[in-house]
C-alpha cells in the first residue's frame, strides 16, 4: 500500500470520528425532555457493549457450549449485583473448568 492511500484513510476516519462526535452537540441544543429519547441514550453504551462481546464470548472458546455456559453464569453473577471484575473473573474460571471436562 503506498503511504499516500495510508493518509487519505487515516484523514476519512478522522473525519467520520468527528462528525460522530460533533453532529449530536451541533443539533441538541439544551437539555433533553424526552423520557423515551432520554432512557435510549441512556441504554446506548450497554447495548453497544453487549453486542461487541457476545459474539465474541461465544467464539473464543473451542465449543459455543462452554461459553453459553460461561455467558449464564456471568449473566446469574451480574443478577447478583457483583461488579465487573468480579463477573468476568467468574465467567473465566468457569471456562476454564469446563475446558478440562472430556465430553464438552
């Protein structure tokens, strides 16, 4: 690849960043009344994490099996009110264990 296709990539993703970034503050001026608008932007963030890892959990490990199961046992963990840490260090464990059974 030539070095001046590798600038005129990093300059589109600067400006799409950007754009992300700075259309919402341009547009939305004050504070939104909205309770649906405002419980969406709320939700945003974790929507858009669970759906970057789920994929993933249940990929990475050798059978989709041992990370639904990994998966539960986070989600019963997560139930319980535990923070982060504690959650994927369970379901890390949990996988683990269940990578040393023959039959999974």
């Amino acid at each position: 690849m030539e070095q001046h296709s590798v600038i005129i990539y990093i300059l589109i993703a600067i400006v799409v960043t950007n754009l992300i970034r700075v259309t919402p503050m341009v547009l939305i001026k004050g504070h939104i009344k909205n309770r649906f608008v405002r419980s969406f932007l709320y939700y945003v963030p974790y929507v858009t994490l669970a759906v970057m890892t789920f994929p993933d959990m249940m990929l990475s490990t050798p059978t989709p099996l041992t990370g639904g199961i990994a998966l539960l046992a986070g989600i019963i963990a997560a139930w319980f009110r535990l923070g982060l840490f504690p959650v994927a260090a369970i379901c890390c464990v949990i996988t683990y264990l269940l990578l040393w059974l023959p039959e999974l």
